[in-house]
C-alpha cells in the first residue's frame, strides 16, 4: 500500500529558503537566499523523489527562485489573515 505525502506548504505560503541551483550550472550561478510566496509546488521532473521536490517563490521584486522544499522553511501560512480576523 502506497501513502501520499501531503505538501507541507499552499500557495500563497510566505517562505525563507536558498535557491536550487542545478549541478550543471553551479560555476555560473551561485544558491542565494529568499524569501517570497509559493506559487507552484511539486517536483518539476518525471521521477524525482520527495526529498528532491521543489517549491517556486515568487519575491518582491516579482522574479521567481525555486529551492528544495526539504530545505525551505514556512515564515507564514497563507490562511494567517484570517485567524487574526
């Protein structure tokens, strides 16, 4: 039997991570750190397992970074406006 591992993050989370930089372009570009809103979850690539997963972020300044969710952390939840009404 095969269980489903749930996203830890939603759309419109706020996130604080280092950007993913494939191995075949380290030399020309280098991980930085973010923090921006997810606008897509999932891996990207047929095939990668969980702990490769990646979350996109969209910054302030409205470029995007993607980063290994396993290595992202969730500043606030997307819901949070609504629990302080």
């Amino acid at each position: 039997m095969s269980e489903q591992e749930t996203a830890p993050f939603r759309i419109g989370d706020r996130v604080r991570g280092t950007s993913y930089v494939p191995p075949e372009r380290l030399g020309r570009e280098e991980p930085e750190e973010f923090e921006g809103t997810v606008v897509q979850l999932g891996s990207g690539y047929a095939g990668v397992d969980a702990d490769r997963a990646l979350v996109w972020a969209r910054l302030a300044d409205g470029t995007e970074r993607q980063a290994l969710i396993c290595e992202t952390e969730l500043l606030t939840p997307a819901d949070a406006w609504a629990v302080d009404g």
